[in-house]
C-alpha cells in the first residue's frame, strides 16, 4: 500500500518521541527511526509523493550495510 512521504515520516518521529520516554527508551530504536526519516527526506524531497514503505524500508536497510 502505498502512503505519502510525509506521513511515514511525521509516524516514524511520533514514534522516536515515545521511544524516547524514560519508560520507553529503546536508544537503538530511536536512531534507527532517525536514520530512515533522513533518509526518507533525502530520497523523497516532495513528501507528498506516495511511497511503498515496506519496499523504500528494504532499499534504507540494504544500504545501511
């Protein structure tokens, strides 16, 4: 299913904040969700475009190797 940039990316750091909480913190979690969001701005300057998250995750984790 394909979904806006934008949105991915405003859930990816809605979900950083929460990881980041005393009773949450999951330091790992947190930088990846950073990384991929850098990455999805990087890779989609126009955030209105529709992506397939799972397949851009996939491309962000065979470069992150």
């Amino acid at each position: 299913m394909e979904t806006r940039a934008s949105m991915i990316i405003q859930s990816h750091l809605s979900d950083a904040l929460i990881e980041m909480t005393p009773n949450g913190w999951d330091p790992m979690q947190v930088q990846e969700r950073l990384r991929f969001v850098k990455y999805l701005v990087h890779m989609f300057p126009d955030t209105n475009q529709k992506i397939d998250v799972d397949v851009v995750y996939e491309q962000f984790k065979l470069g992150d190797k």
